[in-house]
C-alpha cells in the first residue's frame, strides 16, 4: 500500500512538471510574428498625379474645415489642425485618430498625405499614419491601409507605404521624398456578412500609390492587427479613419479627401 501511494505520488509529480513544461513552451504572440522583411517591393519612380474631385464626389476635406470628421474615440468634434488648406494630425494628450461622420459599405477614395519634410525617426516610427477603410469601432483594429515615409527608409515590408498592414505587400514602392505630396486612390469593398456572424464576402481592396498599382483586389484575411492573425468581425456601415500614431516623429498632413459612394 505504501509502495501504490509512493508511486501516486511520484506520477502527480512526473505529470504536473511535464504540463508546467508544456504551458512554458506555448509561445506568447509577439507583434515581430507577423512582420514579413522579404522581397523588398522594387522602386518606381512615379509620374504626376493630379485628381480634382469629380463630380459626384463626397468632398471629405477641401481644405477648409473639418467639418466632414470627429474624434474616433468619443465622436466630438475633431480637433487635427486646420491651416493653409491642409488637414495635420495634433499630437497632443486626448487627441486622437479622427474619422468620418459618413459611414460607408463600398466605395472609391482619395486621400493626399505628406510625410513632413523635417522627419526623423526610423523604421514605424517615421512619419506613421493610416487610411482605415474601414473603422469598425473603439475596441477593434479596423481595416489599415499603411501610411508611413518609405523613401530610403526600412521597415518590414508588410507595414510599409501602401500596404494592407500586416497583410500584403505593395507591388511596388513608388514612395516621394518626404515633403512631397503623395496620394492613395482606392477601391474598396466591404465584406458582408450572415446573420451569425460568419462572412459571406470577404474584403477586398484595390489601391494606387501615386499612380502606381500596388494592391490588386487584394482579399483580405479580416482586420490588421499589431498583433496576432487576422479575423472578421461583423459590421455594417463604418466611417474611414485617419491615424494619428504614437510614435513622436513630426506628425503628417493631408489634403483633398474625397470618396465616391458606390452603393
Ligand atoms: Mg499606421
């Protein structure tokens, strides 16, 4: 009998240390998992590119007021800064990414951006921005198009200047030094959804980069996360969002923000 619980003894031991093992060896997902450095998007040097709204055209912003936005956070007015016919991100305490007051399903964008002249930082942290295609609500990620300077500046290739963050690659880097004018033409289309939940149409996006094709009908695989892989979650209509990063390089401007509802 003594030798039975002796060897109970020693098999509770044997299995709480093999289980211990176990859930130490289970590896907790880091942002660096899902970063791809390799193949590097040749260069292209782009052509001019001029895109006056047309007609039919929401104008989003023409440079004189704000007044198409509000806080992504708590839906107030925005408060980026208003000057010289550009729209530029305030980095300041309780002042955050701002989005439409529209919301979409499927549509065409345009949306100008500089990367200020005068920008430091390296890698993410350098001049990072975003067009969220689609901004599904406080507490989710949303659907990001990359803005970052990817002019001479390496970062992982699936979170560079045109990129579906974390998701594709862009067919190509037709980047502009900072300080030039940059713009991002884009077909979206929404993702749908059953009634459970589960979806019926995936996302897709076609974007232009100066021009350049670099995202053709791309399918998304859900929102682009920092971290972890990407997933679906219901919505119906959602605004477009701008982002206004963390990072402390000299925040980015905007300019003739204009959307073609398709619906
Ligand atoms: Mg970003």
């Amino acid at each position: 009998m003594r030798r039975y619980v002796l060897m109970s003894f020693a098999f509770a031991v044997l299995a709480a240390t093999v289980s211990l093992a176990f859930a130490q060896e289970a590896p907790k997902p880091k942002p660096e998992d899902t970063e791809v450095w390799t193949p590097v998007p040749p260069i292209v040097t782009p052509g001019a590119t001029d895109a006056a709204p047309p007609s039919d055209a929401i104008i989003l912003f023409d440079g004189s007021n704000e007044n198409e936005w509000v806080s992504a956070q708590d839906h107030a007015p925005a408060q980026w800064i208003v000057h010289d016919g550009i729209l530029t991100v305030k980095k300041a305490p309780g002042v955050g990414n701002i989005e439409t007051k529209r919301r979409f399903k499927n549509y065409q964008l345009h949306v100008e951006w500089r990367i200020p002249e005068n920008i430091t930082g390296t890698s993410q942290a350098r001049g990072n921005s975003g067009v969220f295609l689609a901004s599904t609500g406080p507490g989710d990620d949303g659907y990001e198009l990359q803005v970052l300077d990817s002019y001479k500046n390496k970062t992982y290739v699936n979170g560079m200047a045109g990129s579906i963050y974390k998701q594709a690659i862009p067919l190509a880097n037709p980047a502009r030094k900072p300080g030039e004018w940059q713009t991002y033409d884009v077909a979206w289309t929404a993702p749908t959804f059953n009634d459970d939940g589960s979806v019926r149409t995936p996302a897709f996006a076609t974007v232009f980069f100066n021009g350049i094709l670099v995202q053709n009908h791309f399918e998304l695989k859900g929102q682009t996360l920092f971290i972890g892989q990407p997933f679906y979650k219901k919505y119906d209509k959602a605004p477009i969002k701008l982002q206004a990063h963390g990072d402390k390089s000299e925040p980015l401007s905007f300019r003739n923000i204009w959307v073609r509802d398709l619906n």
